[in-house]
C-alpha cells in the first residue's frame, strides 16, 4: 500500500468512527474523529459535512458555517452543504435567533461575573429559549443554578445539555457534582426523619392518622408492699447509678461528642470543598469566555470572509487585475478566517505581494516627485501593509518625507525611528538620521557655522596685517 493510499484508509477509518460516534449523541468524540480524518484527508467532503453537523447539533453555528461553506468551495453542485446552508438561511429569523441567543449567552456571562447570578439566569433562559440547542447556554445556567442552591432546576439543564452530547466533559463533570450534592441531602433528611419518629406515635382511628408525642407507659400498682419494693429499688439504683454506670455513661458520651465533632468537621470541608470547585468553574467560565465577549464574530461577517477569499482563489481566468486582487486581499479581515483561511490567505499574499510591492513603491515614488504626498502616502501603506521589511526600510523612509513635506513632524519622526530602529547598519538608517538631524539643529548649525566664520576672518585679517608689518621692516 502506497502512502496516498494509507492516507485515504487512516481518513476513512476515523470517518467512519465519528459515524459510529454520532450516532449514539456522542458529538464530542465525533468532532475530534472527523477532524482527524480532515488531518489524513482535507478533501474528504463527507468528513467535512459531517463535522458541521456535529458543531451544529451542539448550538455552535458559526463552526458549522465555516466547515460547510469550505465543504461547498471544494466539492460540486450536488455537494450536501449547499443543502444545510440553504436549510439554515431559509428559515426566516432563524439567523437572527441565533446571534441573539449569543448577545444574550454573553450579557448572562457578563451578569456572572458582577455576581448578579439571577440577572445572568434570567438572560441565559432567554438565550436557551431562542437557541435550544446551546449546549454551553445549558452548562453556565446549571452551574448559575447550583450556586444559588437551585438544585432541580440545575438538573433539569445539565440533563437537557447531556442529551444533546452524551460525553461532554463539562457536562459530565457537572452531572457527577449534583449526585453527590443529592446524596448528602438524601442522608440528612432520612437522619432528620428517623429522629422525629423515635419522638412520636402514629396509629389508625378509623379513616384517620393519629400522630401523638410518644409517652413511657406506667402500671399502677397499688399496696405499701409495692410502694416499699419501688423505694428500695429506687435507693439501689441510684446507688449503683453512681458508683459504676455513671462513669461509664459519662465516658461515652465524650467519645460520642468527640466522634460528632470529628464527623460534622469533616463534612464542613468537604461542602466547603465542594463549593469551592463549583466557584472555580464559575471563574474558569469568566474568564475563558473574554475574546467571545469583547469581540463576537457573527456568521454573516464569517461567511463574507470566507466567500471573498475562495472567489480570489478561484479566479483563474484573470477577470481581476493582479491590483484589484491585491486591494480586495488587503481588505479581508483576518480576524474572521480560521487555521484553514489563513493558509489560503497566506498562499495568495506570496503569489501577489512580491510584484505589487514594487510596482506600489515605484507609483509612491512617482507621486513624490510630483508632489502629491497624500497619493504617494496612500501606496507606501499598503506596501508596509504587504512587506513592512521592503528594500530595508526604504518604504518608511519615504512615508517619513512625505510626512515631513507636508508639516507633520510628529509621523515623519515616528516613521525615521521605524527606519533606525529596525536597520540600524543601512543606507536607509543614515538618512533617516541625517533627515532627523538637520530638523533638529538646523538653528544652531547656522549659529555655529556663522561664528566659524566670524572668527575665521579675524584671524586672516591678523595674518594679513603681520605680513604686511615684516615686509615694510
């Protein structure tokens, strides 16, 4: 077996155990398959489908899109993620619910962090609601639930997140935290029952249930003979009551104490423990959720990325000029693009940065020589944007002129500093430095220029007239 074959068999089998995964609700184990099928295998489009509906089954619509919108540049028109996307876009609002369910995951989140757990719930419940499948919604509100002592709702939300993924860590770790919460309260409750039992009698009358405080029965016994055996009795045993049981009877109820102590003790720590873990994961939410926070990407904004890098990828025919491509390259915002977009981004910048970085400085240079600064500033950024190290600095340098040519001294300066500061040892670097010095001694070079030559002629007047003297000596 040759290794492109290999390659082809290892992506197949780990296709077919995210197949297997899925099928039981494990989108967990899924998605780590069928990206390790992607690994042996990008064009494998089934494994490509197949995740997006996996991320799709467990809320994260975003993923989805990206994996089916590659999926759709990649196959052919009876490609099954035209199918899902179509599906997806055709449900009118159904875009909008889902970007709302995330503003609203996030103000949750934010209500988390400020300590206002019911502000948060309320929000997480109506993101839950436009977004049933939101399985990280469910978690957070679980967690939110536990901490407020609301422990069967926080059932009810980490059980509806387990159906969605049967093997989510998260999710799993949660499920055991609450058993182990309901068993401690199962035990004190049996505790507390079987003590008021002990303190009452329960019996029949008729239809009804008769609960009485329980009594000590007492016979009535009648006759001196009775009464003498009763004060005998009564004498013996308080004697012996003193003498040895009461030792005994004291010893043990301080081992008892003790053992109470010791039991109640370590229960204290282990619910403080376990208050501790749920305040953790708390905090691990707070703060592995920030980059979501300050900056969402929507799926609109993904798919525009995504659609305008594969158009310039597919333009074989030459229907855009090498500068338009350049420009529409520039303008992609890269914060939208995955592992995957940034490989295409990056292939296409190789093939085109070279060529318009010269071509870009040589239009700066032209318009610097006509005096149009504004234009030749306009070039020289995208050629910074394209190469910030082209011909060692010579791009910022002339950024640096044009600046200085216009009367702002602030960017020239900034831009002669970029110059030295990364090539120190070039041309470049000279002339940024001699540029920043006749700026900033133009004054007193003339000062001293003029005093050089003040002094310069006192003393040749001097020779002068000495000479002079000798001769007519």
């Amino acid at each position: 077996m040759d290794y492109e074959s290999r390659l082809i068999y290892q992506s197949n089998y780990w296709y077919n155990d995210g197949l297997k995964r899925a099928g039981i609700r494990d989108l967990t184990g899924a998605i780590a398959s069928f990206k390790r099928s992607l690994q042996y295998n990008r064009s494998n489009l089934a494994a490509r489908n197949l995740l997006g509906l996996a991320y799709y089954g467990r809320g994260d619509v975003v993923e989805a899109l990206v994996e089916w919108i590659i999926s759709r540049n990649f196959g052919t028109a009876d490609n099954i993620a035209n199918y899902f996307i179509e599906k997806l876009q055709e449900v009118p609002g159904e875009l909008e619910n889902i970007n709302e369910a995330a503003k609203r995951y996030n103000q949750g989140l934010a209500y988390a962090q400020q300590d206002a757990v019911d502000m948060a719930i309320i929000q997480l419940k109506k993101a839950v609601d436009l977004h049933p499948t939101f399985v990280k919604a469910h978690q957070l509100l679980c967690l939110l639930y536990t901490e407020s002592g609301q422990y069967s709702n926080a059932r009810s939300s980490i059980l509806t997140a387990h159906k969605l993924d049967t093997t989510d860590p998260i999710t799993l770790k949660y499920m055991y935290e609450l058993n182990q919460v309901g068993k401690e309260r199962s035990t004190k409750a049996k505790n507390k029952d079987s003590k008021q039992d002990e303190q009452t009698v329960t019996y029949n009358l008729g239809n009804e249930t008769i609960i009485q405080p329980a009594t000590p029965t007492v016979r009535e016994n009648t006759g001196w003979h009775t009464a003498l055996n009763i004060g005998i009795g009564l004498l013996v045993g308080v004697a012996v009551m003193w003498f040895l049981v009461m030792p005994a009877i004291i010893s043990s109820r301080q081992s008892s104490i003790n053992d109470e102590t010791v039991a109640f003790s370590e229960k204290i720590a282990t619910e403080e423990a376990q208050i501790s873990a749920l305040k953790t994961e708390l905090e691990d939410y707070r703060s592995t959720t920030v980059e979501s926070e300050n900056a969402p990407l929507t799926a609109e904004s993904t798919q525009e990325a995504y659609e305008t890098l594969l158009s310039l990828q597919n333009d074989t025919d030459g229907e855009m000029t090498t500068s338009d491509r350049t420009d529409t390259l520039l303008n992609i915002e890269t914060a939208a693009l995955g592992e995957e977009g940034m490989e295409v981004y990056n292939t296409l910048g190789e093939s085109l940065f070279p060529e318009m970085c010269s071509e870009y400085y040589a239009a700066a240079q032209e318009s610097y020589e006509a005096s149009d600064y504004g234009e030749a500033i306009i070039y020289l950024e995208k050629v910074i944007q394209m190469d910030e190290t082209y011909d060692d600095g010579g791009a910022y340098l002339l950024m640096g002129q044009c600046y200085q040519q216009q009367g702002d001294e602030e960017q020239a300066n900034t831009c002669f500093q970029q110059v030295m500061d990364a090539f120190p040892d070039t041309e470049n670097a000279e002339a940024a430095r001699e540029a920043m010095g006749i700026r900033g001694n133009r004054l007193s070079g003339d000062e001293e220029d003029t005093e050089g030559t003040t002094e310069g002629t006192t003393e040749g007047t001097t020779e002068e007239t000495g000479e002079e003297t000798e001769e007519d000596t």
